[in-house]
C-alpha cells in the first residue's frame, strides 16, 4: 500500500474509534448525576444499618396486624 492509501485508512479507524467513544461513552454530567445518586444511597443504607433491627421490628408487626 502507499503511504497515502495507509494514512486514509489509519484516519478512517482514528475516526471510527472517535464517534465511538463520543456516542458510547456517558458525559460528564451523567457521572456527576450517577455519583450523586450512589453517595445518596450510601448515606440510605448506613442510616438502615443503624436502624436495621428497629425496622425489622416494625416491619414483623406490621405483617402481624
């Protein structure tokens, strides 16, 4: 091949991997969101370890009555 022909097709996968990783690829924003989301739930699961017992509890008699 010439060097012409190898530089078109190296352009064309360098291009091809590009619109890839742009359309594949979540934005920044989406990361902030779904770290935002996962530190909540975090938070949400200590405070029920904290409660675990308390909410077993009620939960049993709640299915009693």
């Amino acid at each position: 091949k010439s060097k012409l022909e190898t530089a078109y097709i190296a352009r064309q996968e360098w291009y091809e991997k590009r619109v890839f990783f742009e359309t594949n690829l979540p934005a920044i924003s989406d990361l902030n969101q779904r770290f935002s989301i996962e530190k909540q739930i975090s938070e949400c699961n200590k405070k029920i370890e904290i409660y675990e017992n308390d909410i077993v509890i009620i939960t049993n008699q709640i299915s009693y009555e």
